[in-house]
C-alpha cells in the first residue's frame, strides 16, 4: 500500500519517496507516524538500530523528522541498567544476553555512567561479535579472568555433519537453531569450520537442549557435542595496513581502495546491503566515513580507517 501526505501545498511524497529519505540517513525504519502542523510535517521514526536521538532534523525533501530510539531498544538499556544496580547493591555479578555489537557499544556507553558498577564482555573469543555482559560492583568483579573463568556461561557445541556434498551457509546453521526454539539472545557468534561444520556459542543452560534437539542442517544429518571454550576453534584476523590518497572519505572510496574492489562493484554491493558501517548497512555511496569506523564487506572483510 502507498501512502501519500502532503508535506506543503502542492506537494505530495509518497511512503516509498519517505523510506529512500530515511535510509540515507542512515536509519533503518521500524515504523513511521506523522502529524501535520500548518505546512509541515512532523515524523516520529522508530528504528531497531541504535542510534543517537535527532530531533527535528531537516532533511532533503524539507520534511522534519524526529528520530528516536525504538521501544526495544529503550527497554534493553533500561533493563541492562537496573540489573547493573542491582548487581552492585547485592554485591553480585549477574549476566545479561548475548547483545549485537552496537547495542553492546551502547550499553557500555550507559553503564559507565553508573557508579560502584563494573562490566566485562565476553563472547567466547578475542574477536567474539556478540557479547554478553557481566555486571556487579567492583569489590566482586576485581580481578578480571577469575570473573570470566567462573561465569562459565559461554558454551559451545561442536556441530558436524556430512557436508561435503551440500555445504551449509551460517544462515543454515542458524535457522537450524532457531527451528528448535531457542531464541536469537541465547546465541552468541557462530564459526563455521573447514570441515563443513561449526562451532557455536550459546548459552551454557541450552547446551544439553541443543545436543539432543539439534539433528539436521539443511538436508544434512549432523550430532553436536559439548566442547571446552578452550577448544573453540576460530581464525585469528589477518591484517594488513594500507595508505591511500582519495578526494574525501567517501565509504565507496576508501573501501574501494581498502578491499582492491571497482566503485561501480562496491555500489552494487552498497545496493544490496552489504557493506556496513559499524555494523549498520550502509544506504547510500556518498556516506562519509570518520577515523575509528569500521566497514565491513559481506565475504570481503573489514578496514578500520584510522
């Protein structure tokens, strides 16, 4: 269905007209309401994505939008807090769920304002995507790898199958995962392994659910066994440092040059959403990039600009 409003008189922008305004921003649209005043518009979005409050921001079409935080995410970061305080009040440490990197960044970022609150990451590797938090007050959390060794509640679960003949993506393995109900929170990264299969960080309490309920991927028959994180097996990043002289820091610029990929391929794949910003897909090419941001490529890699 297209909706169409009237922004000033004469003027008419459709839904669709709305959303392309949006993604160059940068937002990603859970929903959008709006209310009219004199010749305006106002609109109220709501993204899933974490971002920074913008109020009444002047965009290209002259409309004037109001970005706020989703309920979900405001529920999140309220939720992380008061287990934060309530952890540091008991003198306990307690754990939330596996968080996205940018709702991890973002929690961090509220949780250093508390006082009398300590908080440790942890994914079950140096380079663990997502993450779960630790939190308690600082006299219980003072020596940092007897807090992650006794947490204990990053598992994970070898899985293997005979893939050699019908080779199983991460989206395979994670949908396998959901169809036994366990929910995306529970989940932490999943490492695909040379032999076809994967190991995947979960929760310590669905270890034995997912080694019992977990027997196919795909088409693939598989058995999963529990394994010492110890024994997770994942690939150190290479990284390699790279010069280059461009007109602006254009993200299809500077990754063009990072990846050794042409401009006109790069915006494809800005086109189909796979290249990001700090995780976010990134929705247009002329996106600008600042020192410390990290652009991913789907099956390409990172670079951070520095």
């Amino acid at each position: 269905m297209e909706v169409v409003v009237i922004n000033s008189p004469g003027e008419k922008f459709a839904f669709y007209d709305i959303i392309i305004v949006l993604e160059e921003e940068g937002v990603e649209v859970l929903n959008a309401s709006f209310s009219v005043l004199g010749d305006k518009v106002f609109y109220t979005v709501h993204s899933l994505d974490v971002v920074k409050l913008k109020v009444a921001r002047e965009v290209d079409l002259g409309m004037t939008f109001k970005f706020i935080y989703s309920s979900q995410v405001i529920g999140l970061m309220r939720e992380i807090q008061i287990t934060a305080k309530r952890a540091s009040s008991r003198r306990d440490i307690l754990h939330t769920d596996f968080l996205t990197p940018p709702a991890l960044k973002e929690a961090m970022s509220v949780l250093e304002k508390l006082a009398d609150v300590n908080a440790i990451a942890q994914g079950g590797y140096p380079q663990a995507e997502r993450c779960r938090l630790s939190v308690g007050h600082p006299d219980v959390m003072t020596v940092a790898p007897y807090v992650i060794a006794a947490l204990r509640s990053i598992c994970d679960s070898s899985i293997r199958g005979n893939f050699e003949y019908e080779p199983c993506s991460h989206g395979d393995f994670l949908g396998a995962i959901l169809g036994t109900g366990i929910v995306r929170d529970k989940l932490g990264d999943i490492l695909l392994q040379s032999d076809g299969g994967a190991h995947v960080v979960v929760v310590p309490e669905l270890v034995d659910f997912l080694v019992s309920a977990l027997d196919k991927v795909g088409n693939v028959s598989v058995s999963c066994q529990g394994i010492p994180l110890l024994a997770l097996e994942y690939e150190p990043p290479r990284t390699k440092s790279f010069k280059t002289i461009e007109a602006s820091l254009r993200v299809d610029a500077l990754a063009s040059a990072g990846f050794k990929i042409s401009r006109s391929k790069l915006v494809d794949l800005i086109s189909s959403r796979d290249v990001r910003i700090n995780w976010t897909p990134v929705a247009k090419n002329g996106a600008t990039l600042k020192t410390g941001d990290l652009v991913s490529v789907s099956g390409k890699g990172r670079l951070k600009a520095n």
